[in-house]
C-alpha cells in the first residue's frame, strides 16, 4: 500500500512540473517585437519640438510624388527588408511611418521592429494627417545621366504661378498683315513688304515629326507608367520641337547639362518658345542606344520619378547623334 502512494505522489509531482514548464516558454516564441501607435496630433508637436525623428513614407513613388508630409523619406513597403540597413543606419532612431489610409505602415512598422529598430511608432495614413503636406515631390528634379551608373547633380523643378509670365507673341514674333493698317481710299498702292522682325534667339532646325527613335522612347516611357497605373504622355508638338532643339543644341555647342548657353535653363527655354506651363521637368541622357538611355533613367530615382509623376501629362522628346552616342532631352510639361 505504501508503495502505491508513493509511486502515485511522484507520478503528480513529475505532472506539475511538466505543466509549469512549458507554459511560459510556449508564450516566449510566440511573442513579436513592439512597435508603439502615434496620433498625429502627437506626431505633430514631437516633429515641432524634437530633433532627429524620421518620417517614413511607405507608399509607392508614384503617391509620393503627388502629396507627402514634407521631410519625408520614402521607402516603398515591399523595399523596407533590402532599403532599410542602407537609408535607416541608426536602429535607435524614433521612426513614424506612415502611408496612406493605414494598412501598410501597420506593415512596415512591424517588419521594422522585427529588424531590431527600437523606437517605431505607426503614424497611420496621409489621408488623416490635417497639417501640411507637399504637393510637388521632393525629389521630381530636372536630372541628367551620363553613361556611368552615378547619377549626377539634380536642379529643383520650377513652378510657373502665373501663365500670363510667357507672352506667346513676344516668344514668337511674326510679320504684321498690310491689311491690320487702314489704307487711303484713294488709287490702291502695291503693298509694301514688311521685314520680318529679327528672331531674339539662335533657332536650329527642329524636327517636331515623331520618328521611329521618339515613338519608341514614348512606348518605353508609357509602358513604365501603365505598370503603375498612370496616365499615358502625350506628345505636344511644341514641347517636342524645344526638346529636339535642346538636344541638338548640346551636340552642336559641345556640352551636357540642363543649363544651355544660348537658351538657359529649361524652364527659360520653354517660355521663350513660347509654351507656357504650370510645372515641368527635364530628364537627358547620353548612351550607346534609346533602350540603354531609358534603362539607365530609370534606374535612378530622381529621373524615374520624372518620368512617372502623374501630374505630368505632355512630354517632348529631342534625340540627336553625337560621336559619344544618341543624345537624348525629355521635357516633361503640366499645362
């Protein structure tokens, strides 16, 4: 009988301990890394009043470009695992992310702080953040690539307040009639003619026709923004004639870069041929082929912005031969 209480006493006791150890290690695997939730309200006095805090943006760039929270840096969600030990080196840094109604930062937020990022905070979405915001992208500059890999130095792209700034026929001067002038009624004379007024510019020859080379730069170019549901560009006659005559121009005068010596930036050039625009943007490139030159703008993110910006919906495409390969000028326009 003893024997049979004693076997029974150590079959409960080896019970209990089996139970209460493996409770909490069960509980211990499964629990994730923390991230903390942020109001905006409280987001905002932080930004205000502290230093050092990165706001991330975790949409694509495509919405980023068209409103984000100003001093934003945009990761796309499905980026965050291969961009984030390269552009968020500081794992202790506080982090809001954001996106835009509040599904994918809930995302990003998580992935974060499952790669050891201790101070992540879900700002939620955009689309409730009731301070400001910028409409024009951060980083939609006027950009040019060079045959190397490193993209160079952007300029800002500029902002046109007032159309009435380009006068068409100032930019455009043309021969006034014989008929715009009263004449005598008297016996009719033969009708002077007027000399043209001198043009105030250097005009080369522009090609404004659609050839094979541009349909094809415009094919690459809309099919990369179907990907992202953009509207396709359309090629504005005009818009294409400066781009050909910047294109030309940079081979002739033997340079590369957005400022010209006889038109001056492109946002001048396009005044002064009279095409007047709310915003725009310039993109060239040099390289061996119009494949080669679309491949290498889009691999840079200044450049592909330009060309996916959906607020853009002209373009001008100028391509032009040089001993160094095919020189290219896109002039994106938002009338």
């Amino acid at each position: 009988m003893k024997r049979i209480l004693y076997l029974f006493t150590v079959v409960i006791l080896v019970c209990l301990l089996s139970l209460s150890g493996c409770s909490p290690l069960q509980s211990e695997s499964d629990e994730k890394p923390i991230y903390q939730t942020i109001s905006s309200e409280n987001a905002k006095k932080r930004l205000d009043s502290e230093k050092g805090i990165i706001l991330l943006d975790v949409r694509s760039e495509a919405e980023y470009a068209e409103k984000h929270i100003p001093g934003s840096l945009l990761i796309p969600v499905e980026a965050i695992e291969t961009q984030a030990a390269e552009k968020l080196k500081d794992k202790d840094a506080t982090i809001f992310v954001y996106c835009r109604s509040g599904n994918r930062s809930v995302i990003a937020a998580q992935a974060l702080a499952n790669m050891n990022y201790t101070d992540v905070y879900n700002l939620g979405g955009i689309n409730s953040w009731p301070y400001a915001t910028e409409a024009t992208p951060l980083s939609t500059h006027s950009a040019e690539v060079t045959l190397t890999s490193e993209p160079q130095k952007a300029e800002p792209e500029e902002e046109v307040k007032s159309v009435e700034q380009t006068n068409r026929d100032e930019m455009q001067p043309s021969p006034k009639k014989a008929t715009e002038s009263p004449s005598p009624v008297s016996a009719p004379e033969p009708t002077p003619k007027q000399t043209p007024a001198p043009a105030p510019l250097p005009t080369p020859e522009p090609n404004p026709q659609i050839n094979a080379e541009k349909q094809k730069m415009l094919d690459l170019i809309n099919a990369e923004r179907a990907k992202i549901g953009a509207a396709p560009l359309s090629a504005d006659i005009k818009v294409m004639e400066v781009a050909q005559v910047k294109s030309g121009d940079m081979v002739k005068n033997n340079y590369f870069s957005h400022d010209s010596p006889s038109y001056g930036s492109p946002f001048d050039m396009l005044k002064k041929f009279g095409v007047t625009f709310q915003g725009a943007a310039e993109n060239i490139a040099l390289n061996s082929s119009i494949e080669a030159a679309h491949a290498a703008l889009m691999k840079s993110e200044g450049h592909r912005i330009n060309i996916l910006n959906p607020s853009y919906i002209y373009i001008g495409i100028g391509i032009s031969d040089s001993p160094k390969g095919k020189v290219v000028a896109q002039m994106f326009v938002k009338k």
